[in-house]
C-alpha cells in the first residue's frame, strides 16, 4: 500500500485494524497476481510499463492513523509513521521503519512538532 500523493494519509481506520502480511517472506508479484499493478497512469516509483514481471515491497508507506486498538501480526512493515489512537499490539517480528520523507511532507490534517512518547502498555507477545 502507497498513497498516491505524498500529503495524504496512506490509511485511515475509523475503528480497530489488524494488520496481518508477511513481508519478509513474499513480495508483490505481479506475475503470481497475473496483474500489471503499474500501468500507463498509474506509475510506482515514477516507472509504468505493459509487461507483469514486476515485484514491489509487501509493505504499508506512509503514514497510518487508527483510531481504535492497531494489532500488527507476522511480519508486518510500515515504512512510515503510525498514529493511533488505542492499544498498539505486536503479535510477531513486525517493523516500522520511520521514514522522515513522512514527517517532511505534513500530510494533510496533520502538523508537525509537538508529539512525544506517550508511556503505556506496550506488549510483546511470543508464540
């Protein structure tokens, strides 16, 4: 998942979210999905083409705003910031890799400055 412009959220959940991929282990294919995802008008990266021999990151970028209870599963990647509102649950070796490209471009809604760490339960739970 990518937002199509860098000054929007990528994904808005009004409720709780389950985040359930395993991006270490597969990428897009297109070829798997017998789908071109980069078509003439809807470039990635800059780049479309006709062909389905593409393979993409299996990752969330941007920012993502729950505003419930967000549970991350398996190997879970968000290259981006999240924003949420309940309880942040880790159920596997997921990731959140910052990107400042996020915080740079302010997406629409939301103001830079003024965040900090809030203290509370932060949970790891190990099968």
């Amino acid at each position: 998942m990518h937002n199509y412009r860098a000054d929007h959220p990528v994904l808005i959940v009004d409720g709780d979210a389950e985040i359930s991929i395993r991006s270490l282990a597969f990428d897009l294919s297109e070829s798997n999905w017998h789908t071109n995802f980069n078509p003439a008008g809807t470039p990635y990266e800059g780049g479309s083409d006709g062909d389905q021999r593409d393979s993409y990151p299996n990752e969330i970028r941007g920012l993502v705003h729950v505003r419930g209870d967000l549970t991350m599963r398996q190997t879970a990647r968000i290259r981006g910031s999240i924003v949420c509102e309940g309880t942040v649950t880790f159920d596997g070796a997921n990731e959140i890799r910052y990107d400042p490209d996020v915080a740079a471009g302010q997406p629409l809604g939301y103001t830079q400055g003024g965040g900090q760490v809030v203290p509370g339960p932060w949970r790891r739970l190990v099968n």
